[in-house]
C-alpha cells in the first residue's frame, strides 16, 4: 500500500524524524519513506511549506549548512516547543488508535445475529 501523506500528518512526522536527529528537507522526506518501509510517499511540495510553517511556529529552526561540495543546504532541528508538540500529538495518537481499537474489538467480538 502506498500513499501521499496527508497534510495534516505531515508537521507530526517531520517533527518525529527531527526528534532523532537534525536533518535537511530532502532527507527528512526520504527518512519518511524508509521508515515506512516505502507506504508513504513524501512529496517536497508538500514538506517544505510545512517546514516554513513549523519554522513560523517555532517548533523547529533552520540553519544553512556550507558544504564541502556542493550547494549549502538548510539543515533543521526540533526546538523544545517542537518536542512539547510532539509529546503531545503522540499522546492524541495513542488515544485515538486505543478508542478505535476499543470500537474495532467490539465488532471483531461481537456474535452474528
């Protein structure tokens, strides 16, 4: 199953991949997919008008990166207001896949009429 990721899904999971090491955009793009194990595909025009609004947002912040060869490249990281969002967006998401789990048990358990 492979699938664009959604809009709103994407500031969560560039925020994660950023919480495990500062990356630039075509690598957080690409760690997206790997870790994935290929299902979802990240677009660059979706990531990097994400990226500026989690940069207006404070949640990360960007620095450009000289290369030895090369172009310069910005190069992200989470802030500690990245990581509080963080923390709490996988809170939501725990809470959400455990209520569906709850209604998706239920059917799964339930006795045919």
């Amino acid at each position: 199953m492979k699938r664009d990721v959604t809009k709103g899904d994407i500031p969560v999971l560039i925020l994660a991949v950023l919480a495990e090491e500062p990356c630039h955009g075509y690598a957080i793009a690409r760690c997206i997919e790997q870790q994935s194990a290929q299902a979802l595909q990240m677009k660059e025009g979706s990531l990097y008008p994400a990226l500026r609004v989690l940069e207006q947002d404070e949640l990360i912040v960007g620095e450009w990166e000289i290369q030895p060869s090369g172009p310069a490249r910005k190069v992200y990281r989470i802030t500690a207001n990245g990581q509080a969002e963080l923390t709490k967006r996988r809170q939501e998401w725990d809470e959400y896949i455990h209520t569906m789990n709850l209604v998706m048990g239920r059917r799964h358990n339930a006795q045919p009429a």
